[in-house]
C-alpha cells in the first residue's frame, strides 16, 4: 500500500468518530439526558412564582405552572413526574 491510501483510510476513520461523537452528543441533549436548556427554566422561583401549600387554584391574576421544585401535591394518577403547583403572576 503506499502512503496516500493509507492518510485517506486514517482521515475517513478520524472523521467517521468525530461524526459518531457529534451524533451522540446531540441524541443526549435533545432526548434530555443533558438538561443544559432546561434547568433554570424549571424552577417556580426563576419564573417569578410561589409554590401552593396545598392543592387548589391559584388566588388572583396568576396562573397554575406545574414545576419540579415545587412539592408535589395533586395526588393523581396523571401527574407521573410528580411536578408540584407553582402560580406565577400574569404581567
């Protein structure tokens, strides 16, 4: 084999694991496995809002957000993630 052949064989495979690094790198971000989008914005408190005490509606002109720092009370079924009421005011 001469030399040529073999820097374009090396170059393809170099190529080749830095397409398949980029690849998996973009499945874990956008399947959520890296949560580097949505980590701030899953907070109640990052979205100028107030955890409830307890199950019920919102006083006022504020609406329901239903985040995973807030304590998780609706207790159904539906409620998988077990996200927790937090009412964050209408601007």
């Amino acid at each position: 084999m001469n030399k040529k052949s073999v820097s374009i064989a090396i170059n393809t495979i170099i190529a080749a694991t830095i397409a398949l690094v980029v690849l998996f790198v973009l499945i874990a971000v956008f399947t959520g496995r890296i949560n580097i989008f949505s980590q701030s914005i899953e907070t109640c408190y990052s979205k100028g809002g107030t955890c409830l005490d307890e199950e019920g509606s919102c006083p006022g002109e504020a609406v329901t957000v239903y985040t995973k720092d807030c304590d998780f009370y609706p207790k159904s079924e539906q409620n998988e993630e077990k996200l927790g009421q937090c009412c964050v005011p209408i601007k």
